[in-house]
C-alpha cells in the first residue's frame, strides 16, 4: 500500500460514494441473496439461468456447442496454440472436447460416450450451465470487485494475513477477489505483482495454491448439480472458511513451509505498508479512491464480460474432453479406487456412510473439480455437502489451474501442485467433515 497521510485521506471529505454502496449491493444481492422464483428458491444468477433454459429450451444447446465451435479454433486464429507445450495440450483438449459436443448435440459416435450419465450428463449439466453462467456473472463480478467493497476489505484484513497466511496484508484482496472471481485472472495479477518485486517465490506459490479457487459462479454450478441450492449460504460461507482454514494450515506444511523464499531477478520491491491513523478510515480511504477512479458502470461490465467470455471458451471445452477423460477413467478403469485407498485411514475416523464413494470423489478431484460432483449426484446430503465444498478447497486440479500456474513465471513444479493438493484435500475432509455431521 501507500504511505498516506491523515491530511491526503481528508481531502476526500464529502464527496459522494452513491457508487461503492449502490454497485456492492446490487452484487451482494445477485450473488448472496436467495429470492423464490419459478417455485424455487435461489441466487438470481442461478435463476437467470433456469429463466434462460425456459425460455430457449433445447435450442440452447446449439448456443453452447457454438461456444465450444469458438473456443477449439480461437487457438489457430491467434496462432496461440503451439506457443508452448501447455498451449499445444490445452489446445488439444479444446478440439477433443469439440468432437465430444458434436458427438453428444447431433447424436453419433462410441456407445460410452452417448451414455446418459456421461457425454450427455457433462454437456446438458456442466457444459450448458457454464457457457451461460461464467459470461453473466463474469460480468457483473465488477460490481463486488471494481468499486470499493473488496479494496476496504482487503484493509481491514491487512493484520489477519501476515500471520495466517504469511503473504504480504495486499494478497487479503488477492483472496478474496479470486474466490469471488475468476482463478486465472486471479493467477495473472499474481504473477505480475510477483514479477515487479511485490510478492517473493514462495508467497506468490502459497497465493496461487492458496487462493486461487474456482468463483462463485463455478460454485453455483457445483451446488446446482448436487442439489444444495437450498442451502447456498451455508455451502458458500462453510467453503471460504474451510479454503482459507486449510491455506493458513499448509503453509506450515512442506512442501510450501520449506520453499526456498527469493524475490523475481532479486528484486524485492515490495516495500512498507503504513499509514497514519485508524485503519477503518484509511479503508474507508482506499474504498473512496477506487470507486472515484473506477470506470463506468457500462465499460466495466463490457471488459469483464469479455475477459469472461474468452474464459468460457477455454473451459466449456475442456470441461468436455477432460471430464470425458475422468469418467472414463473411473468407470471404466481401477485407477481411482486403488489410489482412494490413500484417504481411508482419515475417512475411518468419522462415522460416515459410503465411505469408499467419498473417497473416489476426493481423488478425482485432481483431474477436475466438477468429476467429484458428478460421481455422488444420488448420494445422502451430508456425501453431497463435504463433496462440494472439498471439490473446491482442494483448489489443484489438472484441467485448468495446473496448466495455469505452469503458465506464470512463477515456476512451481507440478510434483509439488500434487503434493499440496494431496495436503489440502485431507486438512480438507478433517475439517469439513465434523461440520456437517454437526449440520444435517
């Protein structure tokens, strides 16, 4: 932060912040606040996507499959797709996950791939939902992150990160804002605050390991598919404290306690966060001064649903071919069961049903995070529950972090992404788990 003084923050007295609580709140209340609509109740931006599936009704598919269509080719227009090995995969992935739209839209291809609870489970229940939900709450995402609210937040916090976390108090808006938004996005400002000096090595690992999870747009596609939008406070608030307990928690835990911490080029440029006075003004300060510079409502709506959209056509795809990959893998393969063995002896100590289930579903989430929904849709609630907030706390999945932090300068190993996934996920069930017996 800047060093400010008392007469800088007084200089904004009396100017209006109509923006900061008008904007916020309309975020809060499409995000936070559950209205009953169509005989049901939900977030509105869960009910915008039932309004638009009434609306458009089978028809929707071919939006989607235009979507998927964009997001295979968009690589070859920018000629993107063998910058590097990361791009020639993900590449690849987009195209086979093209094939497996067309195959499950128009019908035709291999018998396992038609199968109910496979290519169409992850087109109609995934796929559909995504290509709608990520552009329109990408969107309006602005309106929680660009106009004060997550800026005096990150503030107040500044005290709480230092020593929990052992991140600098600016990564408080960095994690909050990625679990309100977008991980890449998130994975970029961290990677470019890392390489002007800000962030050392080891904490830009821990803040992209630690808080780089899914948004709350993915999360409500996860709650949708589980059947927990009845309970969507509860799933998303028991998720943030379960993913910022078991951060704090693996910091202290190799590999990342034991990172060797050096600064880009070795510059560290990270400076001293001060300033004079009460910490809530000096919030209040740095809340007035994003929401005077912060750009119109129009524009900021615009930027994000671009940057959104152009993230839909990287996931919607991958989700395809990558969840395909998953199921196949575990329906038709022992891989999954033999390495859930590995979480048996935690599992054990609590009284819960389908143990093995839960097991196979935390190990799946590893190759994607939407594979451990899919594999307990017909379980108990309590099964339901601990899946869907693990699935997200666990943060490290192949298709689409891995490749993202193997993207950044940042240069984690992905053995170690493997190993804290494996930390995360137990520190994870330990956690989670006593919750919800206590709950349902």
């Amino acid at each position: 932060m800047d060093y400010v003084t008392k007469e800088e923050m007084s200089r904004q007295k009396g100017k209006g912040m109509w923006r900061f609580f008008l904007y916020s709140a309309i975020g809060i209340i499409l995000f936070f606040v559950p209205v009953t609509l169509f005989d049901n109740n939900s977030i509105l931006l869960d009910h915008f996507v039932t309004l638009t599936g009434n609306v458009f009704g089978d028809s929707i598919k071919y939006y989607t499959l235009l979507v998927i269509i964009v997001g295979a080719i968009y690589p070859f227009i920018t000629g993107e797709w063998n910058k590097s090995t990361i791009e020639t995969g993900i590449t690849f992935f987009k195209v086979a996950g093209m094939a497996v739209g067309f195959m499950v839209v128009f019908q035709f291809g291999p018998a396992f791939v038609l199968r109910e609870d496979i290519g169409p489970f992850l087109f109609n229940s995934l796929a559909v939902n995504l290509s709608i939900l990520i552009p329109v709450g990408g969107a309006v995402l602005g309106l929680l992150v660009g106009y004060g609210m997550l800026v005096f937040i990150g503030v107040i916090m500044e005290p709480v990160m230092r020593p929990l976390f052992k991140t600098p108090g600016k990564s408080a808006v960095d994690a909050v804002a990625s679990f309100v938004g977008s991980y890449s996005i998130g994975l970029l400002i961290t990677n470019r605050v890392y390489k002007d000096g800000q962030y050392s090595r080891k904490e830009a690992m821990i803040i992209a390991t630690g808080f780089s999870t899914v948004s709350a747009t993915f999360m409500i596609v996860i709650a949708r598919t589980l059947d927990l939008m009845d309970h969507w406070n509860l799933f998303f608030w028991t998720t943030l404290v379960v993913t910022f307990a078991v951060t704090a928690l693996s910091v202290r835990i190799p590999p990342l306690r034991t990172e060797a911490d050096y600064y880009y080029n070795g510059e560290d440029n990270s400076g001293k966060e001060d300033f004079e006075g009460n910490r809530f003004k000096y919030a209040w300060y740095k809340a007035k001064q994003q929401s005077f510079e912060s750009e119109p409502l129009l524009e900021n709506i615009m930027r994000n649903f671009r940057d959104a959209f152009r993230m839909t056509m990287t996931v919607v795809p991958t989700i395809l071919s990558i969840g395909l990959l998953g199921l196949v893998i575990v329906e038709f393969t022992e891989i999954v069961y033999w390495v859930s063995f590995i979480f048996y002896p935690v599992l054990y100590l609590f009284p819960l049903e389908d143990i093995p289930l839960l097991a196979e579903a935390v190990t799946v989430s590893i190759i994607e995070m939407f594979l451990p929904s899919l594999l307990v849709v017909d379980a108990g609630i309590e099964l339901r529950f601990i899946t869907a907030v693990i699935s997200v706390s666990c943060i490290i999945f192949f298709s689409a972090i891995v490749p993202c932090i193997l993207a950044t300068d940042i240069n984690m190993q992905v053995w170690k992404m493997v190993a804290v996934w494996f930390i995360r996920a137990v520190l994870s069930l330990i956690i989670v788990i006593p919750i919800a017996l206590l709950i349902f």
